[in-house]
C-alpha cells in the first residue's frame, strides 16, 4: 500500500511578526500532518482531525 503524496501549506493560523516562525500541515481525510516550515525534513506530527480542532481552539485563545 502507498502513502498518497501530502500537500503542504502554510496554516493561517500560524501568524506572527516573525514570518519564519511557522507551521504548515498537510490534511487527509483521516490526519492532519504538521511540521516546522524551516526544518521540512525534520520530525512531524500527526494528529486526528479531531485533535487538531481541539488544539487550534485551545491556540486561538492564547
């Protein structure tokens, strides 16, 4: 079985005076993956679209 090519992009959520200080995140139907826009080759997460949620609710109200 092959992994689909993921299709990365910066999130509107990361935003900040610093435009090197950022996520991207690539969405499939059943995860949400997340990296270091400066290290793309570094580690990721990989959340439920259900964590994601939580967890930019929990973010914006910082």
């Amino acid at each position: 079985m092959s992994t689909p090519e993921l299709h990365w992009f910066k999130s509107s959520y990361s935003d900040s005076s610093n435009g090197n200080d950022c996520i991207e995140v690539a969405p499939t139907p059943t995860t949400v993956h997340v990296r270091d826009s400066k290290n793309a080759s570094g580690p990721r997460l990989t959340l439920t679209p259900e964590a994601w949620g939580d967890f930019v609710t929990y973010a914006s109200q910082s």
